[in-house]
C-alpha cells in the first residue's frame, strides 16, 4: 500500500525526515508520570514554536498505562492529548499504545479527544499482536506508526520480516526502537538499512534511540 504524501509530510524541504518529539511521553518516565495541564501546554507551546511537526502526549507506557504496575499519572491522558490539541497551531499530536496494555476503545477515546497519529509498540517478535490495531486505526482515518520494541535483540533481517507484519496491517511507518540503548551506529544502519529494503514506497522507516544511562 502506498503512502499518501498529503498525511505523512516530510519535516522540511531539504531534509528526507520529520521530527517526532516524545517528551511529553517517553519524558514521562523520568517524570514518574507526573505532568500537569500547565507542563503540557507550555511544552507543546514551545515545540510547535520551534517548528516540531509532531509532538507524542499519553502516560510513558502509553494509553492505558497509568495503573499500579506502570505508575499513575498526575493527569489524565485524555486530558493531556485534549489540551496538546488545543495548544499546537501546526504539529500533529500523536499518541502510543500497546495492545494488550492499551485497547481498540482507547483509540477510540485518544481520537476523540483530538488525536491524529497512532503509534503501536509491541516487542519486535511480536508484531502480529499488533494487527487488529492497526486495523482500526486505519478505519478511523488516523495516522499510522509502529515500534518494534527492543530491537537490538534480533537480527535485521528478522526485524524486516516483523516490521513486514505491521505494513500488511495498515501501518505507514515502521520505527527501529533501541529500547535499551544498546545498538551502535553500524548496527542502527544495518536494521533501518533492512527494513528500507524490504518496505520501497510501502511504508516510511523511523529510528527511536535511547541514551538510557542519561536518565
């Protein structure tokens, strides 16, 4: 399936990229989840003035997360998109989930609230628990972003053929997620290399890096 250039526009004219900001979710870690109304909208204020295209708002464990296990959140992650959509005049507020954490009503309410980009993440062996996902959030219009987790742990070619599962299903951009922090530069290229190869036109290929021992 080809990928519509009027959804995902490139980050300028002279750079085959586009910027996704995370703070406001992956932040959340370091933040024990404990964002306000008031950090969201001055942070997404200062990202969409700086040109940011697209800024990533929900609970560090994505939607559903705020629980016993993963940490409560200060704010609701309805609340939170809600105000990031308020907020930003250009970017586009994204938000992730993780099937069997996150469900398919999840997405429902993170659309509803003003959502426009779905990220998926499961753990790179396990594309296919992401299928019915993006399924839906295709149907609902959304954008579509998938995170093969810890993907340091198999070969490139293994993660071409996972992120394969994820573009069958709907999704436009397949992110390497160095969960760990533990892939070099040789071993980075070689994974973007690898699914580059295997999508063509399909589908866009994104990199998430970690620099953990900084948190």
């Amino acid at each position: 399936m080809a990928v519509p250039n009027t959804v995902l526009k490139k980050y300028s004219d002279e750079l085959d990229l586009r910027i996704t900001d995370s703070s406001l979710r992956d932040g959340s870690h370091a933040k024990r989840h404990q964002f306000s109304l008031d950090h969201v909208s001055s942070i997404v204020a200062a990202l969409d003035d700086a040109g940011v295209p697209v800024i990533e708002v929900t609970h560090g464990d994505g939607l559903g997360g705020s629980s016993f296990n993963y940490g409560f959140s200060l704010t609701p992650e309805l609340d939170m998109i809600r105000t990031a959509v308020k907020t930003a005049k250009r970017a586009r507020i994204a938000f992730l989930m993780l099937p069997g954490l996150g469900t398919k009503d999840d997405i429902r309410a993170a659309q509803d609230a003003g959502g426009q980009i779905c990220r998926i993440a499961t753990h790179c062996t396990e594309a296919d628990v992401s299928r019915q996902h993006f399924g839906l959030a295709r149907e609902l219009g959304l954008e579509t972003v998938g995170f093969l987790m810890m993907s340091h742990t198999i070969s490139p070619e293994e993660l071409a053929k996972q992120g394969r599962i994820m573009v069958d299903a709907g999704c436009q951009c397949v992110y390497v997620v160095d969960s760990a922090g533990a892939l070099i530069m040789e071993q980075t290229y070689d994974r973007v290399a690898a699914l580059v190869a295997e999508f063509g036109d399909e589908a866009q290929v994104g990199f998430h890096g970690h620099e953990n021992l900084g948190l």
